[in-house]
C-alpha cells in the first residue's frame, strides 16, 4: 500500500509535474487566453465568505448596499480602474460587493451562492469569459459582477440567449437588485419606446443581445435627443458567450426603412436559368459551396438578355444578379437551407437546424430565391443603418460572458474581443459518461440504430434527449419512432417559451425528446422533472441519456448537446452516432476518402475501428479551424465599414445635440454664408440654425443609407475582381475609402440646396413636418451573410473542402502551420 503510495508521488513528480509545466509553457509560446489556475479567484473568495453578514438585519444590509452605492457614485470620474481617490479601494469594493449579492441571495432567492459560482462571478468582474458547466447556475454568477458594475450607476446590459430567457432571468434575479436598492429591467422585444427607455435606464437591464444592438441602430437615425433608448454603453455581461459572442458575431443586424432599390428582373432570370441546366450552362464544385456559370450558360444568358458581353464593365449589376440566381437554383435546397411557409422564404439556422425568424439573406439573393420558388417580392425597403453583433459588442468599453463551452472557443474570444477565458470547475465533479461514437458507413444504418438504441433504452422507462441536426432529421426519427409505438416530444415550436417548457420536462421516466441541438439552451432538465418528484426513480436507472445524431461543424455544440446531461453532479451518459454518410462529411468530401482510406465497405453494424473516430474527430477540428479562418476574413471586410460608421456616427451625435444658441457652425452657416444669414433674417437665428440641424440629420441618414447599399453591392461583387488578378480585400478598401470621402460633401451640398429650396417657399417653418423628419416607418431584420458563401471566395480562391481533406492526412502539419500562422502575426505587430 505504502510502496503504491510512493510510487504515485514518484509518478507525479516525475510525469505529471513536468508535463503540467511543459504544458503551462507550451501554453504560453502558443498564447493560449485560457486561465485554470484559479487561487487567485479563491483567495478572494474566502475574503467575501469571511466577510459573513449572516448576522445583519434586512435594514442594516440595505444601508450597506445604499452606502456602497453611494460611496461608489460620490467621486464623479470613475475611471475604469476605479477611482483614484475613492473612499475605499476597488478591492474592499469589490469584496464588499460579493458579500452582499452572497447576502442576499440567501434572504430573497433562498440560493447560496457556490464557490463555482463566486469564482466565475469574479472572472467576470474582471472582464473574462467564465467557463463554468450546464446547470450550475450561471444566471446567478452574473448577478455578482452585474451589481458590481452597476454601483457606479452607469448601467449593465446582460444579454441573454433569447427574449424568454431575458424576461425569466430579470424577474427571477430583480429580488436581489432590488433587495440591494438597485434597479432591474427588461428590454422586451417589440417593446414601445418609453418602456425600453425606461428599462434602459434602470441600473442593470437584461435583454436580448440583438434587440440591444436593434435599439442601438433604431438610436442612429433618431431626430431629436429625447428619442433615444440607450444611455451611453458601460459593461455588458454576455450569456451563453459562445454562441452570442462568435457563432453570431458575423450576423450583421438590419434596420430597414421604406423605399425601395432598383433591382434586376430576378424573375426573369430564374426562368432563363431555371430553363438552362447543371453541367451545361453551370456546374457547382464538389462540396456544393460554389457555382460557376461555363461559357456556353454565358453565351446563351447573353444572347437570352440581348446584353452584350457578361463581364463587361456596364453589366456588373447583372451579373451579379445571374451569380444570386445561379446561387439560389444550385446551392440552396428548399426544406434543409430554407423552407417556404405562408408564400414567405424562411431560413434554417446552420447551427441550430431550425428556422430562423426575421431573418433575410442579403438583397440579391433574398430575391433570386424569392424568384425561383414563384413569390412576389417583398419589399425589403432601404437600408437605413448596420451592424454586426461583433462590432456592436465592442462598443461596450467593458465586456464580460460566460457559457458551458467557452475552451473550444477560446482563441477566438481572444483575438476578437480580447478577453481571456476562465475554466471553473462545477461544484460537484461531473459523473457523466461519454461513451464513444457509434459509427456507421450509410445513413440508413444508422437511422436505424438510433431508432432501435431508443427503443432499447426506453423499454425500461430512462428518458432519452435526442439531438438532431435538422428539421427534417428530427421528422424522420419522429416517424421511425412512431412506427415503433414510442410516443415522444417534439420541438418545433417557434415560441421559446414552450420549447424551454417542453425541454425541462424532458428528465421524466419514460420521456423521450427529440430536439435540433441548441433548442431550449439556457433551460435547466431537472430528472424526474421539473417538479423532481420522480428524481430518484430517474437516478437509479442512470439519469438523462442524451444521444446525438450527428456530428457539428463546431465541437461547441457538440459539447453543449452533452451537458443537457449530468447536471450538478447528476449520474448521466450521452452518445453520439454517426454515418459516413452524414452532411458534415460529405459537404467537406471525406466520406469517400474515409471509405477508402480505412477499406470500408457498407455494412449494417457499426464499425469498430479506433483510426477511423479519431480520423473524424480530427477532421471536425480542422474544420473548425478554417470557419475560424473564415470569420477572421469577413471581419477584415466589415471592419473598415464599421469604422466609417462610427465616424458618421459621432458627426450625426454632434448633430443631434446641437442647441438653437452655440455651438460650431453647421454645413449652411459655414459653405454658404449668405443663404444662411438671408434665413436668419427671415425667421431668426435659432431658427435658421434648427432648419439647418434638421436638414443635416436627413442627409446624413440618406447619404449613410447610399453608401451602405453600394458597399452591399460592390461586397456581392467583389469575389470577381479576383479574376482580374487583384485582391479583392485590397481592392474593396481602396474604393469604399473614396466612396466614402464623397458622404460628407455631398451631404454638405445636399444640405444647402434643401435649405435653398425651404428658404424659397413663402410658408412659415414647420419642424413637425415630414419632410423633417426620419422615415416614417422602419423595421429590423437579421442578414444570413455566411449561406451567401462568400467566406470561402474571400479567402483567396482557398477550397476549404479540400483542405479539410488534405489536412485530414496531415494532422501535424495543420498545428505546425498554426504556430506559424501565430508567429507571423507576432512579428507583424512587433513592426508596426
Ligand atoms: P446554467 O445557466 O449554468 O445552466 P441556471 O442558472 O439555469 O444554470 O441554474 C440551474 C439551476 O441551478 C436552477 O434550477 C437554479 O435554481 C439552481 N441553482 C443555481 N444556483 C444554486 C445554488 N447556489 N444552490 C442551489 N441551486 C442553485
Ligand atoms: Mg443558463
């Protein structure tokens, strides 16, 4: 006993020490942003359990909250490492803080606080990414720092995964804030004005990420101070991180007013192409991810058109038109990429496999389809402003998250947003088993094991979760399962609230769900239900097994589909099953190679070859890193807009607050000195000067909105200068810089000619006119970029499925060419 004792020190001293510190090393060469270490965090931590205020009355630990407030407002400049001169330091601050949110917690919510759950609150408050698992209770770690950040009074977003989640958590944690003499509110979606304004101004605000950043561009074209929603941002506490923060970052936000772009007859064209055919006039690669028009489908188009030359210079337009509608009759497959419901397109989520709503691709090809599939064309009116939710996401000066699965994302939360991530381990260690991949050579093989895995398991009355990847996917086991006489749940509802209903039911004896993988994220699965009345009987035949059907694109999800269960310490097991044949595989073209490389042949049993899972979990890591490579370049693309809008931005702020007394000169007092004086005659100075603060805004909404719909378009086509041998990237910053240095005196010219103009009508000023005023009806929407495909045209002409093919064969080498990736980078910046 004693000598196996010593022998494991001597393991540990010897193996496993220095391989943690080579590790620590090889972290830090390779610049990984993730912190396990937590003593620090655990210091502090017993500092706030020390600090016990179980002792004090309800009124005295109000008083302390309230002069904690007040301590924290007293100094006017809170800078952002605290006060210089504060009456008490950012750390006593900041122990006090956890001490109270801990405090009461324990009065109001009857909750105390774990460990886990102060560490990852902590992390937070140091503006990190808390990884902390699935049911441990994350909604209440956020209150912590949300208290924090919010004693300066400055208000704290946290932003939820969706608008049931934003409600539910804001009334479920209000008692604490209030509890603390602070306020809460919830930015519903579709809210009035005056209710979001008010939410907004409350002292911590939990609310959708998309409908903030809605908010934020509904802010952008307001004509007059008093209609703006949103204070100045200060920190935004970002739930279920991942998804929210990296798989939406691309997802620009839209908001949309009346009037409408020229668009080509996209009807027409469907027709002549949907009359052309595959392998004649276009053909599509391998991986079904691009689509080329040959020169005979050219020829014919041209000469069908009557329009000279494709590719000529004054058909740019068009053939980006023909690009939409080849795209939309090759590419898109109705029922898996989008689905027709009430003569309206609706998209499918990649990620989620479900339909999306509000929810657009970009112009163009929202019209192709709209054509192929014969509907009339909805007005989709004139950009007025646009975001990403990444970009949007830096505009707070402090940010925060947490979700299940940050690790995998890690690289990424710190190359985009800058931020570190902190593992914290749950507080009860997780029993849950994950048992390895069940892999089939055919679809149908597996479809019918899942179907019979169900049945076994369901016979003695454990309840299942299955994760499917689609739609249809989940139709058809439905069917399979029916046939069988099982009865199960179904999540297809598009309301989120029902979903998170039906989802925590599903730890019932005997229930089976079946769910594409992110539905009802943020809902808890308690066994034995939501009552957990039936717990124990659920514990003893192992807890909530939770199968999934395919493999993601991204591990992620993968990941979050297994920590539905195992929840707190809870017994659970998940699997995955898998074909070949499945879309991950053959989308990327390794079903054949994989059929080929490892000599399979189709079979009905599973195959039990270790080479081959590991094959497929590397090629699903290689994979991910590309979509990583991907986003990087579409950032670059986004990014010199964004920065241009932020420049227009502060013009059009300084605009809006400008006062009828003082203040610089506006375009008219400045450019055209003698109308301005002729109106000042006229109707008096203060006068002249809010006709010429009107008129600005107007201008400058309509100038943005051009600029915006020449960057859509010079975007959609810009993948064909690459054919004329010049980066696109390059090429597309050269021009949007000279587009852009034309807003300001066009919007200076238009200015003066519209006061020219009012100046000669003989009525007196109406400021309540519409002529003064924004559009008179605006809507938002979300834009599909990525199914466009252009991520993969922007990276140069690179064929990701091929290089997900190829470094399937060449593991190392993808990790040798990421340090040097990072490498590069390094030197890079060491130059500039
Ligand atoms: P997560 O977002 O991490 O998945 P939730 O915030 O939805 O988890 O909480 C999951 C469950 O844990 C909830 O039912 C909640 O009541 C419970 N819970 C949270 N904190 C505690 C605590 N300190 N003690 C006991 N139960 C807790
Ligand atoms: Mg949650």
């Amino acid at each position: 006993m004693q000598h196996q004792e010593k022998v494991k020190t001597l393991a540990f001293k010897k193996v496993i020490r220095p391989f943690i510190k080579t590790r620590a090393l090889f972290d830090k060469a390779t610049g990984n942003p993730v912190e396990t270490n937590l003593d620090v965090y655990r210091g502090v931590v017993s500092a706030v359990k020390f600090r016990d205020l179980r002792g004090l009355p309800d009124g005295e630990l109000k008083a302390r909250s309230e002069a904690l407030i007040a301590d924290s407002r007293s100094v006017p400049d809170v800078g952002d490492n605290g006060p210089a001169n504060a009456p008490s330091p950012p750390h006593d601050r900041l122990i006090e803080a956890f001490a109270l949110v801990r405090e009461a917690s324990r009065r109001v919510l009857r909750l105390d606080p774990f460990d886990a759950q102060l560490i990852s609150g902590l992390a937070m408050s140091g503006g990190k990414i808390a990884e902390l698992p699935t049911g441990e209770g994350k909604t209440l770690a956020a209150v912590f720092p949300a208290y924090f950040f919010a004693l300066s009074g400055k208000g704290v977003h946290v932003l939820t995964f969706n608008d049931y989640l934003a409600r539910r958590d804001a009334v479920w944690m209000g008692p604490i804030y209030e509890f603390l003499d602070l306020t809460v509110g919830c930015a519903r979606e579709g809210a009035q004005a005056g209710e979001k304004r008010q939410a907004y101004g409350c002292d911590v605000t939990y609310a959708t990420a998309k409908e903030a950043g809605f908010d934020f561009l509904r802010d952008g074209i307001a004509s007059s101070v008093g209609d703006l929603v949103h204070r100045p941002f200060h920190v935004a506490i970002v739930d279920e991180a991942d998804s929210i923060l990296i798989d939406e970052a691309r997802v620009p936000l839209i908001i949309a007013g009346v009037g409408e772009r020229a668009t080509w007859d996209a009807r027409r064209l469907a027709g002549l192409i949907k009359m052309s055919g595959p392998g004649c006039d276009f053909e599509t690669d391998a991986e079904h991810r691009n689509v080329f028009l040959t020169d005979k489908g050219a020829a014919r188009l041209e000469a069908a058109l009557d329009c000279g030359s494709l590719y000529d210079a004054k058909n740019q337009r068009l053939l980006e038109a023909v690009h939409c509608a080849l795209h939309a009759e090759a590419l898109l497959r109705r029922d898996v990429d989008y689905i027709v419901s009430e003569s309206r397109i609706e998209i499918v989520d990649e990620f989620t496999g479900r339909v999306v709503d509000n929810r657009h691709w970009p112009d163009g090809l929202q019209a192709a389809v709209e054509a192929k599939e014969g509907l009339a064309r909805k007005s989709e009116g004139r950009v007025l402003g646009s975001i990403t939710l990444q970009h949007f996401f830096r505009l707070y000066p402090r940010l925060s998250g947490m979700t299940a699965t940050a690790r995998p994302a890690a690289l990424e939360f710190k190359e985009f947003y800058g931020l570190n991530t902190v593992i914290v381990p749950p507080n009860r260690p997780s029993i849950r088993k994950d048992e390895p991949d069940r892999i089939y050579t055919h679809r149908e093989a597996k479809r019918m094991a899942i179907a019979d895995e169900i049945a076994r398991v369901h016979s003695g009355r454990r309840p299942v979760l299955v994760g499917t990847a689609s739609v249809r996917e989940s139709e058809e086991l439905t069917a399979d399962l029916k046939g069988a006489g099982i009865a199960c749940e179904v999540l297809n509802a598009k309301n989120d609230e029902l979903e998170a209903k039906i989802i925590a039911g599903a730890g019932k004896p005997g229930a089976v769900t079946i769910s594409t993988n992110m539905a009802g994220r943020g809902t808890d699965i308690k066994l034995g239900g939501e009552d957990e009345r039936e717990r124990d009987r659920v514990v003893a035949l192992g807890g909530l097994y939770v199968i999934g059907t395919n493999r993601h694109e991204s591990l992620r999800i993968d990941h979050q589909l297994r920590g539905r269960s195992g929840r707190q310490g809870d017994p659970g097991s998940t699997r995955f099953f898998i074909s070949l044949e499945d879309d991950l595989f053959e989308r990327y073209g390794l079903t054949s190679r994989l059929f080929k490389r490892h000599r399979l042949s189709r079979q009905g049993e599973a195959v039990e070859n270790e080479l081959v899972s590991r094959d497929i979990g590397h090629a699903q890591r290689v994979i991910e890193g590309q979509n990583f490579d991907i986003r990087r370049s579409l950032w670059k693309y986004s990014e010199l807009v964004e920065m241009q809008r932020r420049i227009i931005q502060d013009w059009r702020r300084a605009m809006l607050s400008r006062d009828g007394r003082d203040g610089a000169p506006g375009p008219v007092a400045e450019k055209a000195p003698a109308l301005f004086t002729a109106a000042a005659a006229r109707f008096g100075k203060r006068k002249a000067r809010e006709l010429e603060r009107r008129l600005t805004l107007v201008k400058i909404n309509d100038a943005w909105s051009d600029h915006l719909a020449w960057v859509q378009d010079t975007r959609e086509s810009i993948h064909l200068v690459s054919l004329g041998g010049k980066t696109p990237l390059g090429e597309f910053q050269r021009s949007a810089t000279a587009e852009f240095l034309k807003i300001r005196p066009r919007v200076e010219e238009a200015v003066i000619a519209a006061f020219e103009t009012r100046l000669g009508k003989n009525d007196s000023l109406d400021f309540d006119a519409d002529e003064f005023k924004g559009p008179s009806s605006t809507w938002t929407y979300l834009v599909n970029e990525d199914q466009f495909g252009w991520g993969i045209e922007m990276l140069s002409g690179k064929n990701i499925g091929l290089a997900a093919g190829a470094a399937l064969f060449a593991g190392p080498l993808y990790v040798f060419a990421l340090l040097i990736n990072k490498f590069s980078k390094k030197k890079a910046r060491g130059a500039t």
